[in-house]
C-alpha cells in the first residue's frame, strides 16, 4: 500500500512537471502576446529566470514603448540580473527608467541598474571603467532619489568602489617609485593625494613622497641638486605636519639629517 501511494504521487509530480513545460513550450510557440506574458509571469513567480527570458525575447518587439509592456520589461531586466548577466540587465533596467518613469517600480530599477554596474567593477590591479561607471550611475541615484530606501546600500556601495580607485591609483603611483621614476612618482602622488584627501594611504603616500623627493635631488643635476633638496624638507615638514607622531617618524627623521648634510653645500654659495 506504501508503494503504490509513493507511484502515485511520483505520477502526480511528473504530471504537474509535464504540464508546465508543455505550458512554456506551448507559450513559446503561440503568437499570442498575452500567452506568452501570462507565462512569463508565471516563470517569474516560480523564479524561472532564463524562461522569462526566453519569452521575454519574443515579446520585446511588440511591446516596446506600450504602457502594457512595463510589467515585461521589469520582469525581463529581473530575470538578466538574477541570472548575473549584469551587462544586459543594466541596459533592461536603464530602458525601464527612461520609458516607464512613473511606474511604481522605477526606483528600484534605477537603483538595481546602477547596481549591476558594480557587479560588473573588476579588482582594483585591473581596468577600472566599469568601476567609474558604476560610481557615476551610483551618484545619479543618489542625487535623483535622496530619500530612498535604497540609500544606505548605494552609499556602501560607492564606499567600497571608492576605496577601490583608492588602492588602484596608489598603487600606480607606488609603482613609479619603485622603477626609480621619482618625477612621475611625486606628480602621481601628488595628484593621489589632491583626489583622495581623506584615503586612509594618505600618511604612506607622504612617507613615499619624500622619498621620491630625495631621491630625485640627489640624482639631479648639481644646479637643480640644491631646490631640489630644499623640496624634500618641505616633503618632510609636509609628512610631520599630517601626523607629528608617524609610523614612519624615525626613517623620515634619518631622511632629514640626510637631506640637511648633502643642503650644506649649497647654502655657503
């Protein structure tokens, strides 16, 4: 008796498996719009995500730019992001914004569209054009939608790709240094320094500024050896003014003792 309760309700199963794909395929095939949607819309619900997408493709012809369409196209943009196909998702969601900007699911598109951006932000040590894209839809939101929901979770969001432009261009400009290329470093640095002013490098990059600094004057020419030096100091004083009580207190010290014997020189002229 068991086993023939556990026959039926295996039949049972199948029976509802079979129907419902003999439903999809049948909405595949129909030339019937509101089919196909009323499928779609059962996929979604079931989270069927690539079967909306597939119905979703048949239909975007016949529903673009139609105040019928809105439901398809948010549940289309949906199905692409929770499939992570980020790149198409944003294009969805953006699409969304710009033809149904009254429709009540328009914030969370904006705000989803400016997230698969941030999907798509790569490490730090690779090409950042998709992490400056996504700050840029980010910032939109922000300023289009100030009172969200969403707000707390954008701006973590903006936090983190922030802190990763941070670390990729501190990284570059330590790289200069590193190849001896002590002009390029401070400009670098400099500029690092300007961008970020809060960065949490910002005390290593003045360390690594002075540095470059000497370094640059003692490899100078003899008539620039002696500015060039008077620069370094100034690094110094700069690196010591930020934090008196630095990490890098004692190497910056020995550093200046340095800079002032090899000034001597070129203060008696």
């Amino acid at each position: 008796m068991k086993g023939l309760t556990i026959k039926i309700t295996s039949l049972f199963l199948l029976l509802i498996t079979l129907n419902s794909c003999s439903s999809f395929q049948r909405a595949l095939k129909s030339e019937d719009m509101e089919v196909k949607l009323a499928e779609a819309t059962k996929q979604f619900n079931k989270k069927k995500y690539q079967k909306v997408i597939r119905l979703s493709e048949q239909m975007v012809s016949n529903y673009k730019g139609r105040p019928e369409g809105e439901d398809m196209f948010y549940m289309f943009a949906n199905s692409y992001y929770k499939t992570e196909q980020f790149y198409l998702a944003n294009y969805q969601f953006e699409s969304f914004v710009s033809n149904y900007p009254a429709s009540k699911n328009v914030e969370e598109c904006a705000f989803l569209g400016a997230k698969s951006y941030t999907k798509l932000s790569p490490r730090y040590s690779l090409d950042q054009e998709d992490t400056l894209k996504a700050i840029d839809r980010l910032q939109l939101f922000i300023d289009t939608y100030p009172n969200s929901s969403y707000m707390t979770e954008a701006n973590q969001l903006m936090t983190v790709l922030r802190e990763k432009l941070e670390k990729k261009y501190f990284e570059i400009a330590k790289q200069y240094f590193q190849i001896s290329d002590y002009a390029s470093a401070m400009v670098n640095l400099d500029n690092f320094i300007n961008d970020f002013p809060g960065t949490r490098y910002k005390e290593e990059a003045l360390f690594i500024r002075l540095k470059a600094a000497y370094f640059y004057a003692i490899n100078s020419v003899q008539n620039k050896m002696g500015d060039r030096l008077k620069n370094a100091k100034v690094a110094y004083n700069t690196l010591i003014k930020f934090n008196a009580n630095t990490t890098y207190k004692s190497k910056a010290d020995e550093m200046l003792v340095r800079i002032e014997t090899d000034l001597k020189p070129f203060l008696n002229k």
